[in-house]
C-alpha cells in the first residue's frame, strides 16, 4: 500500500518518505492503533491531489510509501530499535519522514535519531496531544505510549506542547517545574482565545519553537466528535481549522524537517476519522515542503 492515488517516486529521487508502523502493543484501553496506517493510506488513496490553497499539486516533490513496519514480538525496546534502524538512512539523507502509526511511543525513534544527527538542542518538537504523555513508567515499562514525550524530554529535545486536556497528578507535578523545555499550552485556552475572535493564540506558541521543528501529531489532539478513531478520546479538543492553522504558521515561520501522525484507531464502517487523518499529513508534507 501507499500514499495517495499517484505513482510513487523512486525511493532514490523521494523528498517525503513515508513509514507506516503498525505497532499497538503498549496500548491501554482503545484498541486497533495498530491497525492505523494501513486505514490512513487507504483513506489517502479518495484524497484530491491538489490543493487549493496552495494552488500546488505537493505529491510532485516525490512521496515513497516504505512497507509496513511489524513489531518485533520480543517488546517494545526491541520493536523501536527497528523502526531507528528503518527511519536512520532517510533522515540521515535529509528525506522528510512521515512516520504513521501506530501508538504515540513510536515517535521516540525517529527523535532520537534527529538528536543523534543534528543534536538534541538543534530543533524543537511540535506536540500536538490531549496528552501530556509525561510519565516516568507506565504499566511497568518506561516505553509506553503513556512514557514517550518524557523519554523525548530526557534526550534534550525541548517540547511545546499543544492542545492538552488531560493530566495525571505525576504529570502535572514534573511539568510545573519544567520551564523553557517544555511549554504546555492547553486546548481550553485555544479554544476560548478563537471563540472571542482572538487569533494571535498562535504567536506564543511559535516563540517557543526552534527554527528547526520536528511535528508529532497525536490524533487524539482533535474533538472526538471529529476524531472518535482513537486508543484514548478526551473531550474538549481542537478542531480541525486550529490545527492547519497552526501547521501553516509553523510551516511559514520555521523549517519542519520530519513528522508523524500517530494514534488513528480505526472504527470499522466510519471512514470519517481516516480521511481526516490522512488529509491533515497531506498538509502536513505540503506545507512542510512548499
Ligand atoms: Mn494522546
């Protein structure tokens, strides 16, 4: 499977690459994450090829669809060693990578493999969540999806997080002293602040940013009544204009040099949720490499 109805490009002459990793195992409660990339590709496949806004068709910088990416059975440590050792040569040679999953804990590979290439204080991480995924361990690993931003946090890597609803008191403590690494900008404010007419919710959340940003993009960041296909729904949550919204600004204002989308857990019968997914990385190359 791939991405978009189109002919794929060379993996060779590709500027996007994409991974998709279907990888569910450290899931606590929504099940079939594992089961999103193939649902996002299929979903992509009913996507126009041009954009409007753009007046661009952004599929011609070359997009290649690698094969899925199974889980190594033996864990998590060992499943997110594969992905490094898949995502290493494609950014290593300055491909944009789109990592698609999957649970979130997958994004802990191609960020470590930036911060071993250019060095954990040369960019940011763009966090779009309703989690804070800030937890030391979870269910007794430390590599959860509920674990992967304090792992990311660990490495250096400083995190601006956006659209948060949902904190444990572990999570809520370590953040309040986290400072410069690691901004929190919760959905509520967004959401007032855009309600009162006020759009310069945005600007702050860009002075955080490096001129260097790295995008992952938890689909549970979204309203469930847009966005019910996911492991962990919260209420309260973005729509889908704030989001693009932001992706444009970031993209105009900062160089996005990779990103994911993670956490689709498709519902059967309710292709909604997987076209919305893969509408939202569609803009995501578009605008990262327009
Ligand atoms: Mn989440």
């Amino acid at each position: 499977m791939q991405f978009l109805d189109v002919k794929a490009a060379p993996l060779a002459s590709a500027r996007v690459v994409i991974l998709p990793v279907c990888y569910g195992g450290t899931l606590s409660y929504g099940v079939g994450a594992h089961r999103g990339p193939e649902a996002l590709l299929h979903a992509s496949g009913y996507l126009e090829l041009f954009d409007e806004t753009l007046q661009s068709e952004p599929y011609a910088v070359g997009i290649h669809t690698l094969p899925f990416l199974e889980p190594d059975q033996s864990g998590p440590e060992a499943t997110l060693a594969k992905i490094r050792q898949s995502v290493r040569p494609h950014l290593a040679s300055g491909a944009f990578v789109a990592t698609i999953g999957g649970e979130h804990s997958v994004s802990w590979a191609p960020v470590v493999e930036l911060a071993d290439l250019h060095g954990p204080e040369s960019f940011s991480i763009l966090h779009l969540d309703a989690h804070t995924d800030a937890r030391d361990t979870f269910q007794g690993t430390r590599w959860s999806h509920a674990c992967v931003m304090r792992r990311i946090s660990e490495l250096g890597v400083p995190i601006v997080s956006v659209g948060v609803r949902s904190f444990c008191r572990e999570e809520w403590n370590h953040l309040k002293g986290a400072g410069e690494s690691w901004s929190i900008f919760p959905a509520e404010e967004i959401i007032r602040a855009v309600r009162r007419g006020d759009d310069h919710w945005i600007d702050p959340v860009i002075s955080r940013l490096r001129g260097t940003v790295y995008i992952t993009l938890d689909l549970d960041v979204l309203d469930p009544s847009i966005m019910p296909a996911t492991g962990t729904p919260e209420p309260g949550g973005l729509d889908y204009l704030m989001v693009l919204d932001l992706i444009r600004r970031v993209a105009a204002e900062r160089r996005i040099i990779a990103c994911d989308v993670m956490e689709l857990a498709p519902i059967p019968g309710q292709a909604a949720s997987d076209v919305l997914a893969a509408k939202l990385l569609y803009k995501l190359i578009a605008h990262a490499e327009s």
